[in-house]
C-alpha cells in the first residue's frame, strides 16, 4: 500500500516530560531491584545491565575519583607549607582555587557539544591523560604565578570529564536507571574529597624533603601519575556507543541500542547539530532553572577546598587533620548512594533535594555558631552529607527531562555543571582567612544557597506539572475514552487499520509495455485517511503511520529503465522524514520497507549508498533487486557475472535499524540453472558489515530462500524479445531471493552461516569475490537475440552487432599466448607493428623534460617477446630496433596489457607494418623470473605442509624484498621448516611447466579479461603446485637457486605479511651478510660465527649498561662527599662553599640540593655549584638560606655574562651558554669571598 506526504502539515508538536507528581505515576506496585528501577523480567536484558554495570561503572568511578583527587590536591597542600614556599600572602590562594573553576567553565559546554560528534570514551580518557600530566606539572612551579596558570589549565582539561561521565551514563541506562548511576558515581567524588586528605598525609609522613622537593611537590606527582595509568587503561574499557561496544557481542549491542531507543523522551525535533542542541537548550526555560537550582547547590558546597582548613581549626597537627577529614565524606558518600537509590525508587526528586538541603541547612548553622571542638566536628559531619547527597538527584533529573535529542541532552548536562562551577568561582572568596576560625561568613553564605536551590526546584516542579496537565488535555481532544488507552496499545492499533484498510484503487500498474512493470508492484497511489480525521487527536498521533508502514521504492539505474520521478530520492521525502522524526523525537525514521530497482553500473557508481544515506531514513528492512531488463549482461548469453565491490560503502551506508538485506535476482525461466548457482555462491562468500560493525549474513541451509516466477509482455524498450519467447509475446521470468540477516536471527530460526563468509568477516579489510560461472555454462541458440515491433530486417541484427562490438578485432598475438609466455627464456624476437597511436595525456604518467611532458605512442606488434606487467610481475624493460630506415634502439620501459592486447609504451611513434627487433633487459628478466617462480614455489610449500594460504603477494624493486600476505604469523619453528623445505623442493629440481588447457578455471582472472577469446594458462610445479598465472617463469626449480625468508609484520588486523627474497637477490643479500659479520666480528675481536658475534655484541652492549650504571653510582658518591665537604667548609671557615665539576649531571645536582637546603637553612649561608668546562654550556645552581640565595644570585648575574635563571623555596638555578676560564675564576672568588 502506498501514499503521499501531503498529510505531514497537519502533523502536531507532542511533547512528554517527565512528572513528578503521586497522581502521574501508574497505581500498580511494581518489584523493583538495587537501583530503584522496576525489576526487568528480560532474563538478556538482565544480563546486559550487569555486564554495562561491570565495565562502565567501575572505570568512571575510578577516573571521577582521580578527577577530584587532582583538584582537590591543592587543599591539602596549603597545609604542607604551600603559601609559605611560594611566598603567597592576602587571598592568593583563594585565587588559585577559583582560577580552576574559570578554565572549568569555558570548556564545558563547548566540549559537550564535540562530545555527540567523537568516541565519548577515546574523547574523554585523552583529556585525562592531559590532565595528568597538567596535575603533575605542578610540582615544577616556583611561584604563585605558575601555580594560577597550572591550575587555570587543569580546569580546562578536567572540564570534559563529568558531563561526558553522565552523558556516556545516559546513552547505555534508561531514564529510571541512570539517577542510582549518576549517585555512585557521585559517591566516588565524595570519597575523592575524604580519602585525598589520607593520600597526603601519608605522602607528607613519607615523602617530604625527599630527593631535595616539599612533600606538597610529591603529592601533586604521586596523584600525577596514578591518574595517568587509569587513562590509558580507559582507552580500552571505556564504549563509544551501545552498537560499537568492542566488549558485547551483536545480540548485546543491538539489545542495548533498542532499549535505549525505547526509553528516549518525545518532546523535540531532531537536534541535527551541537549548535542545534545549544539552540534547542537555551529556548527551554527548564534548562535555566536547573541551571540555577545547580549553582545554588555547588555554591553550597564551596567549602570542598577550605574543609581541612576548617578542620584544622579544631587545633591537631596536620598528619591528624588530615586524617579526620576523611570520616565525614564517607558518610557523605553513603547519603549520595541512598538519596540517588530511593529517588529512582519511588521516581521522585523533589521532597528528596528539600530534604537533602534542608539536613545540610542545619550543619552550616551549628558549624558557625559555636568553636566547640566536639561540636564543631559533629557539623563537619552533617553539612557534607546534606550537601552532597542531592547532586546526583539533581543531574538525573535534568538529563531525563531535557534528553529529547542526544545533543540536546550534551549540552543540558554541560550547561548544568557550567552553572554549579560556575558557584565555585566566587564561592572561594567566601572563605578568607581572616574570617578563620569561625568562618562565619563561608557558612552562612552557604545555608543561604541551599534554601535557594530548594525554592528552585519547588519552581521546576510546579511547572512540570503544568505542562502534564496541558498534554493530557490536549491529546484527549474529541476522543477522551479512546486516548486513555496505553500508546503502545493505540500504536498497535493504528498499525492495523492502516495496513488493513483497502485501497481506493488498488488494480492501479505501470504499463505492460515498460521494462519497469512486474504484477507485484503497484505505481503509487493515495491512501485513504478520512477515517482518521474524523478524531483530530488521533490523527495528529498517526499522520505519519501509512507513510512509515508501505514500502518506499527507488530506482538505481538510467533514466529511461525508470518510471517517472522514480530515481530522485526527493526533497519532499526529506522534508516529511524531518518531521516524522521531530514529532518522534529520534535522529531518524525507522520506515518497515525500502526497495530498490539497480544497475550494475549504478550500484559500481554508490547510488545504492547514496540512498541509503538519506537524511533522517532508516529503513528496518532493504530489498536490492536486479531486473533481468535492468542489467545488460543478463540479457546477453554468457554465463553470468556478478561482482560486490559496491557491498563495503553499502555496508557503512546502513543504519543500525536495517537488520533484513534481500538481494533479489530476476532473470529469465531459461536461465534459472544459472541464477541458483549465483545465488549459493552469494550465500557462500558475502556478507554486509554495517557502519556499527554487525554482521549480515546469508541462510547457507536455503531455509529462507524465496523463489518466485512471473510471466509478461515480451515487448519493453520498444523492442520485441521473440527469441525469450515461451509463447508469443510472453517472457517467463524466474525470481531467487537471497536474505541476509544477523547471526543470532539465523541462528534462532534454525538456519546456518557459511564459514567462508564468517571468517572473511573478521577481517579488518576485505574485497568481496567476483561470482561468475565457468564457460560451459553458455547457453547456445542460434536465434536472433531481438527484433522491433515492425519486424524490420535492419534491426534483426542490431543486439547481435552491438554485443560483438566489444571484441578484439586486433591482428596481434592475444594475452596469454605471447612468445614472452610460451618461451620465457627467448631474449630476442623479429615481429611486425600491427597499430601505433599517440597515448593520451592521462594514459600514462608520462616523463618530463625541461619542464615539458614527452609523448609517448602506444605501440602493437604482432607478437611480442616483451612481457606486459601482470600477475604481479612488472613489466619488462628493452629495446624496439626498427629494421628498416633509423635503426636506432628505442628505449621501452612500460608495457601494459589492455584486455587482451599487449601495448608497448613508445618514446617514438612507428608505422603499422614496420618490421622490427625487440629485445629484451634479461638481467631483469631473469631476476623476475626468479622472484616469481620463487613466490609460486613458497606458497605451494606453506600451503602443503602448514595450511597457510597466501592471500597476495608483491615483487619488490630490484634489489629489495618481495613480500607475501599471510591468514596468521608463521611460528618460528614453522620459519625454519618452511626454509628447510623450499631448499629440498630446489635440489630436487622439479620441472615447471606451462599449460593452456580448455577446462581452466576463470576465478583467478582480471575482471577485464575476456575469458571466451583469451588464453588461460595454469604453471605445473612438478605435483607440488598447480596455479592459474600469466606470468613468465623458471623452467626448473634449481634455477632458483636460494629462497630467503625475512621479517613479518601485521598487516590489515589479523593478517601477517611476510617478506621473502629469492635468486642472485638472495645471493647477493647472503654475501653481503657475511661480510657485514666478518667486519663486526674484526671490531669485537670475535670468530665470525653468526651466533658468536650475536653474543659478544650483546655482551659489549650488558658492558656498557653496566659502565653507566657503575659511573652514576659513583658520581652520586662524589656528591654525597661533595655535599659532607661544603658543610663542613661553611661550619667551621663560616664562609660560602663553592663546588665545581666538568662532569656533573642533574642527579649530581639533585643529591647536593638534597644534602645540603634543609641542614643551611636559617644560616646565612650557601652553596654554589657549577657544573661544565672552559667552551662549554652548564647550570649553575645555588642553594641554602633564602635571604643568602637571593643575594648570592645577584653576585653570580655580575660576573657571568647572560646567565639567566630564578628560584624560590631555598634554590635558585640559571643556565650558562658557554663558559670561560675567567668567568669559572671570578665566580669561585665571588663566592668564597
């Protein structure tokens, strides 16, 4: 049944949001699990969840906890000294904890717009890593400048985490799954902000002043680099989306891509871009209430960096405070997990963040109110877990209610984090430290938020329930009894009327005459809809179901093999699928059937894929059908030809929605033995990969094979087929359809895959086979192929002479029966130029000369001892020695081979008739022979006796390596097997011999090849091997001589490329090998046995590692003395000790740094050290008392010229381009002065 699209204007903007209220909610009790979720009843479905919540779940934890780890580093850091070693004063560091809120905010919403258009899981362990190394970079820093700078970029890269952590949760969890998610992975953050006080108070017990650096340094590396390992492990845990999850199998992708379809909300048209999503969440007042409800809240909870600053109030030393900041985050944790729980379990939200808020409302109050130690504590308790217990409430709410499209939903949760970070900003100024130790302000700004973020989401409720009660009402118009039926019962409903419902004139068809008619197709037609528009409200619900439920027809062909409008994929089609899909809320629209009629060469072009890539179409089910009358090889006799190079873009073409591909071939009666031989080669070897990476097969068991037959006119294109004929003017055509569909459905019916099929498959690259049948499948008949209506005896024979104009009408020698191919081993032959033309410029990459193409001429002859480039082997190279006139050699170096004939490439043109000499480069000759016949001999040994097939092979320039593609990597012991064995099949010296039989087969041939004229010719390796190959070869296998195998490498995934080297090639490797031993084995004083020279290298090699390790050791023995020296120089002379060393590097450095700052501090006193030599570069590098430093670095900046460098903490260090004796000399005085 078929329609038109003029029904769409009318179609009506639905919109469902999410209630809140008692009375919107169904009354039935329901079982419910862990999460709150009603309780699934799907024992796949059950599976799926807990395989998401065992690969997701723990991997965003995980990173969320380093996330703030990181962030919250810096609080603790200010209790290790800090602000003192970066000499901060006033509201500094109230500047360093705001600055990263700053980066934060101008990432976020521009990087959830990117998130919806890259993998969200590559996208967001990427920008973890650069965090990391952001974080860890803050140990470098050396003033309060850096510090702003490191951590303005830390919130930068931090930025993209949360809001793609909750996007990635709410494209794998539906809606009533995903608040229990976001509230654990809330609780890691809460955990972060407590367990980061235990990290650093065992980092500062242990690590402080190690290696020369403040314990706050360390921390930052520490976490710095545990951060950076959970990123890399992300790249391969974190999915992308439901349909290219590596870690589920098809039935898992494509069960938790439908539920995810199932569960979206159909509120908004189809958000095309992320500027589209931006466009579609500022207009929704809703998005700014949460936005605001947000930053209440995170404003609220701005006492996250300044808590172990509040604790430390309570008057114990920083190992002890730090430690007690840990116990109320972990009540913290507990109250997010048992808010977000119970929220999706009773499917409320509002009661719960008043209730929240209202618990974290009384911890402010006592916390201001009183310093009493026991008190004071006990708020520290209450504030976090009422705060922070209602965030993931919050962010669940917002991404359900605002998630109409999948950009939408990006920018909702960006924008909503933008607003909560954006409370953090200013929220740092609220604790200053003049306000210690009450804090009064801090608290009591932050009780003032919470109150405000629960008067917004009483606001987001009452409009909510608003705009519910509007629906209801709407959608009840005219047919109240009728509407209060569930959807999914008024969709199955609607469903069948439509379907059922008879056409107005359903005996409507193309003409007889036209190529394009067949009995089970109609033209299209309207379809009735007065009966749906007799109830407005229905009719705005289903508008659009006839246009989903028919079949929608395409042509891929000619305009003239097409009815009337039939090839446009249509504006109009477009336009109607846009507004289907907006009224359904989803990116496209599944329509049940899509049929395509196609030519062969229109399928060559991509017009199939280019169908298939039509906006907003989704089609559940295609049908490809190849028409006898639409494929002109079908209307000719030779045996049929069918190739899939067009299958890989039709493949990505697919939408995840497409689960049934029919290919359906259509020819004549007289033809079925042929089309059913296609067919089970079709089932055999091919395959569909879909953009998301599931696979179509085809039913090998012929279960859901499909055989139709029809009979029509014998008159289409204006012509007559009479020979076709079964009785006048009637043509019987026979009709095979082959199904390709999901493993499992095939599986589940009862039916089996091909092997062949599965395995190609697994490929990352694969070209589909050529389906052909063998020449004696031609079908032979005497009878003219057509006449025209009229009978007239010019046009009897017009098909015959337009099939036969493709022929070879050439006089020369064809393809496949050169002298070249039947005596390998001539040099020279005498012949005759058959036709010589001038090569068109794009014919060949021609040479220039002085800046200038040279022509070249493209030369026949009647035979030819120059071997045209194929079957892998390059042409030859010779000469062309006119016999006759100039006798001057002409230079060929390209000899191509243009279906049958063989062209020789020409810098002079010549005269067809001309008598000439060829002569061939044999040097190159024999080195391809040999590589060739070398190849055929390599792959006939590994097949035989390791079953590995050789997929391809290529010759390499002279003098290089050839290669052969391989299923898998050869062990090693297969290696040397396989060289054990080649070398016998050489002494034994088996003939090779060359063959043309009747019977060969054609799968091996060049599409272009005309098997009916062209010679086939098959190489006999003794019984060894037998091979299809047009190429020139040895005449026994001892002319070879060697076979060297090489190195393999992965090629295409799974596959392994293995090269290989044969002949005078091999000889002169192995020659040149040898001497390359005998020369390592003179330098290291070694016998040139290959495995000797192997081990004394690798010993010299051990040596030297073992030398540096020695002389660094050493040299950290001369610091120490060096460092004992200056002390005790300064101890008892109480003057400057100055060091200088040729040879020092950083570790010599670091361990004086290490030995000395701590034990000069407070003494007046320094240590200068300089490291290089007269003419050369190095640091110099001062450490002791801060005061001593800074002075000492200005006597060093008057008698080193261009030293630049600073410092702070105790040490200062600057850089030295080239040193002088004079300049070496006046710093030593300057300093022991």
């Amino acid at each position: 049944m078929a329609t038109t699209t003029h029904q769409a204007k009318d179609a009506p903007e639905f919109a469902h949001v999410n209630s809140v209220l008692d009375d919107e909610k169904p009354a039935q009790v329901e079982e419910r699990d862990w999460t709150g979720t009603a309780k699934k009843t799907d024992p796949e479905e059950i599976r799926l969840v807990k395989k998401l919540d065992l690969w997701i779940m723990p991997c965003l934890c995980v990173m969320y906890f380093l996330n703030y780890v990181d962030r919250n580093a810096i609080a603790q850091a200010r209790l290790n000294n800090l602000e003192d070693d970066l000499n901060m004063t006033g509201t500094e560091f109230n500047t360093t904890v705001s600055i990263l809120f700053v980066g934060y905010v101008l990432m976020q919403v521009p990087s959830n717009m990117l998130i919806t258009k890259v993998k969200p899981g590559i996208y967001m362990s990427s920008w973890m890593l650069v965090w990391a190394a952001v974080s860890a970079c803050t140990a470098l820093v050396k003033s309060y400048a850096g510090l702003v700078v490191c951590r303005f970029f830390l919130g930068i890269t931090e930025a993209p985490f949360y809001p793609g952590a909750t996007y990635m949760l709410s494209i794998f969890y539906t809606r009533k799954e995903v608040a229990a998610r976001i509230a654990v992975l809330y609780c890691a953050q809460i955990l972060a902000t407590g367990f980061s006080g235990l990290i650093a108070a065992g980092v500062f017990a242990g690590m402080d002043g190690l290696a020369g650096l403040a314990g706050w340094r360390w921390l930052f590396i520490v976490e710095g680099a545990a951060t950076a390992v959970v990123a890399i492990a992300g790249f391969f845990m974190l999915p992308n989306t439901p349909l290219t999850t590596r870690w589920l199998n098809d039935r898992e992708k494509q069960l938790a891509h439908e539920r995810m379809e199932k569960d979206k909300v159909s509120d908004s048209q189809e958000g095309g871009s992320s500027w589209e999503g931006l466009k579609q969440a500022c207009s929704d007042k809703r998005t700014w209430l949460f936005c605001l409800m947000q930053n209440f809240h995170l404003s609220a909870c701005s006492f996250n960096s300044f808590f172990p600053t509040v604790v430390k109030t309570l008057g114990f030393s920083t190992t002890i405070t730090l430690v007690m900041t840990c116990p109320p985050f972990i009540f913290a944790g507990a109250a997010g997990i048992l808010f977000g729980w119970n929220s999706g379990r009773v499917h409320e939200r509002t009661w719960h963040i008043t209730v929240g808020l209202s618990i974290a409302v009384a911890g402010f109050v006592l916390a201001a109110s009183t310093l009493n130690t026991a008190a004071r504590y006990v708020a520290c308790f209450i504030f976090p877990m009422g705060a922070y217990a209602v965030n993931s409430v919050i962010i669940g709410w917002a991404s359900s209610t605002l998630s109409q499209t999948k950009e939408k939903k990006a920018v909702v949760l960006a924008m909503t984090n933008v607003g909560g970070q954006i409370g953090y900003i200013y929220g740092a100024y609220l604790w200053p430290k003049s306000d210690s130790p009450r804090y009064g302000i801090g608290f009591g700004a932050s009780a003032g938020f919470a109150l405000c973020s629960i008067a917004c989401a009483w606001c987001i409720r009452i409009l909510l329930v608003r705009e519910n009660r509007r629906i209801r009402a709407s959608t009840s118009e005219q047919c109240p009894l009728f509407c209060t039926l569930p959807a999914e019962v008024r969709d199955e409903i609607f469903s069948y009327v439509l379907t059922d419902y008879p056409d107005p004139n359903p005996t409507k068809q193309f003409k007889e005459t036209t190529c394009y008619t067949r009995p089970s197709y109609l033209a299209h037609q309207l379809t009735d809809t007065r009966l749906l528009r007799t109830c407005r409200a229905i009719y705005r619900e289903t508008w659009f179901k006839p246009y989903v439920l028919r079949e929608h027809t395409r042509w891929a062909s000619s305009g003239d093999r097409a009815p009337p409008r039939g090839m446009a994929t249509g504006r109009r089609l477009v336009q109607t699928l846009k507004r289907i899909a907006k009224q359904l809320g989803q990116e496209n629209v599944e329509i049940e059937r899509l049929r395509v009629f196609a030519q062969m060469y229109k399928l060559d072009e991509g017009d199939l894929a280019t169908i298939l890539r039509t906006p907003y179409l989704a089609p559940r089910a295609v049908t490809l059908t190849i028409r006898h009358t639409d494929w002109w090889f079908w209307e000719d006799d030779d045996p049929l030809v069918f190739h899939g190079k067009w299958l890989t873009d039709v493949g990505m073409a697919m939408t995840a929605s497409t689960n049934i591909f029919r290919i359906e071939l259509e020819s004549l009666e007289r033809k079925k033995d042929q089309v059913n031989k296609i067919a089970d080669q079709m089932a055999k070897e091919w395959f569909i990969k879909r953009s998301d990476g599931v696979v179509l097969y085809a039913d090998v068991s012929g279960k859901s094979r499909k055989v139709d037959r029809w009979s029509g006119s014998s008159i289409w294109h204006g012509r007559r087929w009479i020979r076709d004929e079964t009785e006048p003017n009637r043509l019987d055509y026979y009709i095979l359809t082959v199904t390709f569909r999901p493993q499992h459905e095939i599986e589940r019916s009862g039916g089996t895959i091909s092997e062949t099929a599965f395995k190609s498959a697994q490929r990352q690259v694969y070209t589909y086979p050529e389906l052909c049948l063998p020449g004696q499948d031609k079908i032979e008949d005497p009878k003219p192929f057509v006449y025209d209506e009229n009978d007239s005896e010019d046009d009897q024979v017009f098909y015959a002479d337009l099939l036969l104009s493709h022929k070879d009408n050439s006089n020369g020698r064809v393809v496949g029966d050169l002298t070249c191919q039947s005596d390998s081993y001539l040099k020279t032959l005498e012949t005759e130029v058959v036709s010589c033309e001038k090569a068109p410029k794009n014919a060949h990459k021609a040479k220039k000369h002085n800046g200038h193409h040279h022509d070249e001429w493209l030369i026949e002859c009647a035979d030819s001892v120059l071997f045209p480039e194929g079957g892998g082997q390059p042409s030859d190279h010779g000469t062309i020695t006119p016999l006759s006139g100039d006798q001057t050699p002409i230079p060929v170096k390209n000899i191509q081979r243009q279906g049958l004939r063989c062209i020789i490439y020409s810098p002079k043109p010549l005269s067809p008739g001309d008598k000439i000499r060829q002569e061939v480069d044999w040097q190159r000759r024999w080195d391809h022979m040999q590589q060739h016949t070398g190849q055929h001999l390599l792959s006939a040994v590994m097949m035989k006796h390791h079953e590995l097939k050789t997929l391809g092979w290529g010759m390499g320039a002279e003098g290089s390596m050839n290669y052969v593609d391989l299923q898998r990597k050869p062990t090693d012991e297969e290696m040397q097997a396989i060289q054990r064995e080649c070398a016998e099949v050489i002494r034994d010296n088996l003939p090779i011999k060359v063959e043309t039989p009747d019977d060969a087969k054609h799968d091996k041939l060049p599409g272009d090849y005309d098997k009916s004229d062209g010679v086939v010719r098959v190489i006999h390796i003794g019984d060894l091997d037998t091979n299809t190959c047009c190429g020139t070869h040895l005449s026994q296998t001892s002319h070879i001589s060697l076979i060297i195998l090489g190195s393999t490498q992965s090629v295409h995934g799974k596959n392994c490329r293995l090269s290989f080297m044969t002949g005078d090639r091999a000889i002169t490797l192995a020659n040149a090998s040898v001497s390359a031993i005998n020369t390592i084995a003179k330098l290291t004083s070694s016998s040139n046995v290959p495995s000797e020279v192997v081990t004394r290298v690798t010993s010299l090699s051990d040596s030297a590692t073992d030398s540096k390790r020695s002389e660094r050791k050493l040299l950290l023995e001369i610091a120490k003395f060096e460092s004992e020296q200056a002390i005790r120089i300064i101890v008892q002379n109480r003057m400057n000790a100055y060091i200088h060393r040729y040879d020092g590097n950083a570790d010599f450095i670091n361990k004086i740094v290490g030995e000395t700052r701590d034990v000069l501090q407070g003494t007046g006193f320094v240590v200068v050290i300089a490291i290089g030599e007269p003419k050369g570069s190095g640091p110099v590098v001062i450490v002791g008392d801060q005061v001593a430093v800074d002075a000492m670095a200005q006597r060093v900046k008057a008698v080193v010229k261009d030293i630049k460098g600073g410092g702070a903490g105790g040490k200062w260090q600057g850089k030295v381009k080239e040193w002088t004796k004079a300049e070496l000399h006046a710093l030593k005085e300057a300093v022991e002065t």
